[in-house]
C-alpha cells in the first residue's frame, strides 16, 4: 500500500471516529439500541482504517493525527449540537493541538 492510500485510510478513521465519539451521548450509557450498534460499528470501523494506516504511515505520526483531529472535531461538534462552549484555555488548547498535528504532518520527520 502507498502513503497515499494510508492517508485516505487516515481520514476514514478520523471521520470514522468522530461519529462515534459524537454520538456517545446519545446512546444514554448504552441503553439506547440503535445508537450504541452505530457507535459500536463506527468505532471498530475505524480502528480498522487506523490500523490500516499504521502499516504505512508511522505510528506516532498516524496517532496523533488522529487523536488530535479527532478531539478538535468532537469538540467543535458538542459546541453546535450540545452547546458546550469551551473557556478560553480550552480554545487555546485547540487551536494548539491543531498547530501540533500541522507542524508534525509538515515538519516532522523519522530518522
């Protein structure tokens, strides 16, 4: 596999893990049926595309792009749907996570 096609693999996991994180809420601690089989099916979805990814692209760089995408993404998402606005240091923090996994993905290299 190409890198390439790892990082298309990346972004499905991302996408991937984003719904399930975001809709976790609404399975109500696993009640609701529906969307816990959604969140259970996102999920493994997506450690699979990570899984993926990892046979291509570094681990640590895979990893933290999706962790750090990821955690962006579900924070802005509980902004909209739940109103859950993050303080100033929460804001920053954000804005420094997406700079990190910018500067690793553009800077970063493996010896």
């Amino acid at each position: 596999m190409n890198h390439v096609a790892g990082y298309i693999y990346l972004i499905l996991a991302i996408i991937l893990g984003i719904l399930s994180n975001s809709f976790l809420k609404v399975t109500n601690n696993f009640t609701n049926i529906y969307p816990t089989i959604f969140c259970i099916i996102t999920i493994i979805s997506c450690i699979f595309c990570l899984s993926k990814t990892m046979s291509v692209i570094p681990v640590g760089f895979a990893y933290a792009s999706y962790g750090g995408l990821t955690i962006s993404a579900v924070t802005i998402f509980g902004i909209f749907k739940y109103n859950q606005i993050p303080n100033t240091y929460g804001i920053i923090g954000i804005i420094l996570i997406i700079v990190g996994v910018i500067l690793l993905n553009t800077m970063g290299k493996i010896n």
